[in-house]
C-alpha cells in the first residue's frame, strides 16, 4: 500500500511546491511595482 499511495505523495508535494513558488512571485513583483 505504501508504494502505491508514495507517487500521488511526490507529486501532490511537487505541485504545492510550485504553486507557491508562484504565489512568491507574484507577492515579490507587486511590492517592486509599489517601490516603483
């Protein structure tokens, strides 16, 4: 059962990963439009 279920693990891992990869993206290019 564990190895079934490790994949979904990693990958559901990986995707909140970018996603908030993304989210610091946006969150850092706003505050340099505010400076600017």
């Amino acid at each position: 059962n564990w190895f079934d279920t490790k994949p979904l693990l990693i990958i559901c891992f990986f995707f909140m990963g970018v996603a908030a990869g993304i989210l610091n993206v946006f969150k850092s290019a706003k505050k340099m439009h505010k400076q600017l």
